[in-house]
C-alpha cells in the first residue's frame, strides 16, 4: 500500500489531539500492531492491522471551542489536554477539508456581528462552541452551541452563513449552559433547514441530529462492517443480539445476512433513532429494546431462548462482568465483539476464554489515524 506523503502539522506540539503525529503512517500502522499483539499474544490468531488509503481528513464531526487570546481577539480550535487553554487551529488535517473552511468563516461571521463568547469563569456570554457534521452528499450540519438562549443579530448571522457557505443545509442552536465539559446540551433550536442531515453506510440511509451518535470515519466504518460480517460467516438462519446497539448501526448493517436481529440499548433517544433509521431504511427482520443489555440477556436466558450469535460493541471500558455472566448463561454460539478499548478487551477475552470461548480470530483496524486509538473485531466460538 503506497500512502501519500504528509507534512506535520503545525498545531501538534500544542493541541495534542494527533498523539502519533511526527512518525509515518507505516510506523503509525506498526505502533498499533505491536499494542495489540502485545496485549492479546496468546489470546488468539492476530491478523495485520488495516489502514486507510489516505489517512488525512477522515472525520465528518468536528467540534472547537470559542474564546479569546490575550489581545482580547476572537479564536477557535482545541483545548491543550487537561487545561481550558485553546490552540487556534484553522486548518486540522484530520477533519474533513470543507468543515475547515467552515469553521474558519464562522469565526470572522462571529467577529463581523458582534457575537459575545461565553467565559467559562462567570459564565456569561453566548458562543461556547461549534460542531460541524458532513454527509456523502456534501451536506453540511452546523450546531452553534450557546450558554444562552439569546444571539446577537442571529437572523444576519444566520443569512451569512448560508451566503458564504451555501452547502451548510441545516442550522441548530444548541443551549447548554451546564457547569459541564460536555459540549452538548440537551436542548436543540432548529434556526435553519430540517435540523438534520441524511448520510449513508454500507448501503443504507441514516437521520444524523446534533447529538446522534455516528461513526465519524464512514471510509474505515464500512471497512470494519464488512470485516465483521466476514469473520462471522453468516448463513441466513441466524438470531443475532447486537447488545450497546445505540442508534442501529450495526444491527441493521448485519440485518441483511441473518434471520433476525434484536437491539438493545439503555439509551432511550438512541432507541428511538434506530426505531426511526430501521423504518426509513425499511427494514423488517429487525426489533430495537429499550434496556439495560445485560438484564435482558439474562431474561432470555431464564426463558431458555436460543440466541445464535452476539454482537457487542461495548464502551471503551469494556463489558461490566454483570454483562458477561449473562452472555455465558446465554451462551451464544459465536461473538463478535467489537472494541474500541484494548485494555477491556483484552480484560474481557480472558473472562470469556476461561469460561468457555476460544478466540478464533482478532483483527485490528485503524479508525484513527495519528491518534493512538486501535479498533479491534474478534470472532470468538463457543466450545463444545
């Protein structure tokens, strides 16, 4: 694989969003592979990590903070790591190229109407941050997220934005003015278009809101899809868990080479995205609960149900061992765990090796480039 030749960027030292920027994208792909080989020698077959054709401006989301340097002039970008200190970036290499462009008009928009930013010490003022959300169709999301619900002159503010980026399709004022790190708040202001854009993966169609969670590598997504569809080698009669399912992606992904696919999820605004996403894409053999995942499962197994094949795509921390004991007492045939966290995988293979799984197959795949996060997929079996 013959990847482009990247500058470093010129904000790395300070931003410290990009932990392995300075080394080639080969040493990136080694660094992550050795990680895991170290982590899981022993637990099963490790396969080479796969990487991106080009790894730059492969996110669709973005968010920067708004704040002011010490002239009293109006900046954007990231926080050093551990402080509330901004490094102005205009120009990320990993986020997508046009939302670049975005943000930076926002920011002289922001100047040109005289919109106050929030001070996170007295808690006033208006602009706390901007995220920007794109689509396959080039379609713009812009979420203005304010620690009031006043703007000043947001209707000129609102008609620039449109003139000077007429591919921004949606505008959402986003109130959050919560003593919180979070960057959302919970209550959304559609100022412009439907509030939301529609994006595609693996074929199907997907409602993407402010605080929808989607993938934000579409490109390595569908790759690690596909990667786990592979590895579980379907053959049409199957009944699939995906337990932490969010708003559906997964299952309805899987939904295709199965018989019958049941999500669960404790969030119910997720639950309700995937009830919506399953409809939209019109599909039938597919049943969302709203639940803790790991309850249900036991209450399955109490039923003595037959579940064919788990999917779990845990948070970074790993299944709970509440989880894991229900999914041995349901005892699936085969697993596909996919992880974002090495650490917890590793922690929840050899739980679930003890207990009577053989790992067949660990895959890693680079859904972050310059960043020091590795996903992995495994394909785990039941012993007989």
């Amino acid at each position: 694989m013959n990847y482009k030749k990247m500058e470093k960027c010129i904000f790395a030292k300070l931003c410290g969003g990009c932990t392995l920027q300075g080394f080639s994208y080969e040493k990136q792909l080694r660094i992550k592979q050795e990680k895991i080989e170290k982590l899981m020698g022993g637990l099963g077959p490790i396969k080479p990590i796969i990487g991106m054709e080009d790894p730059t401006h492969y996110r669709n989301k973005v968010q920067v903070s708004f704040g002011y340097d010490d002239n009293h002039h109006v900046i954007c970008g990231n926080y050093v790591p551990s402080t509330h200190l901004i490094v102005p970036v205009d120009d990320c290499m990993i986020t997508d190229e046009r939302a670049n462009e975005i943000i930076n008009s926002l920011r002289k928009l922001v100047i040109k109407h005289h919109i106050s930013i929030f001070n996170e010490r007295s808690y006033k003022g208006c602009l706390r941050h901007v995220l920007i959300r794109s689509s396959k169709a080039n379609e713009y999301m812009v979420v203005l997220v304010t620690g009031s619900s006043y703007i000043n002159n947001r209707e000129l503010l609102i008609k620039d934005i449109i003139k000077y980026n007429p591919d921004v399709v949606t505008i959402v004022q986003n109130i959050n003015n919560a003593h919180t790190s979070m960057v959302l708040g919970q209550k959304n202001l559609v100022l412009y278009g439907k509030g939301r854009i529609t994006d595609e993966l693996c074929g199907l169609s997907f409602d993407v809101s402010p605080n929808s969670f989607f993938q934000v590598n579409k490109r390595q997504t569908e790759i690690l899809y596909k990667t786990a569809i592979d590895l579980a080698s379907f053959n049409g009669d199957e009944t699939v868990i995906d337990a932490y399912c969010g708003t559906g992606t997964i299952g309805m992904i899987f939904s295709k080479s199965v018989k019958k696919v049941i999500g669960v999820e404790i969030n119910r605004f997720a639950i309700k995205d995937a009830i919506n996403n399953a409809k939209r894409n019109k599909i039938g053999n597919i049943s969302f609960v709203c639940d803790d995942a790991g309850k249900y499962m036991t209450a399955l197994a109490n039923k003595k149900a037959e579940i064919d094949v788990l999917i779990m795509d845990p948070p970074r921390s790993g299944a709970d061992i509440p989880f894991l004991k229900s999914t041995l007492r349901l005892k699936p045939k085969k697993i596909v765990y996919i992880s974002c966290g090495p650490e917890s995988l590793r922690n929840n293979l050899l739980y679930l090796k003890k207990y009577g799984y053989q790992v067949k197959v660990i895959q890693p795949v680079d859904m972050f480039p310059f960043t020091d996060h590795v996903e992995t997929v495994c394909l785990l079996s039941r012993k007989n």
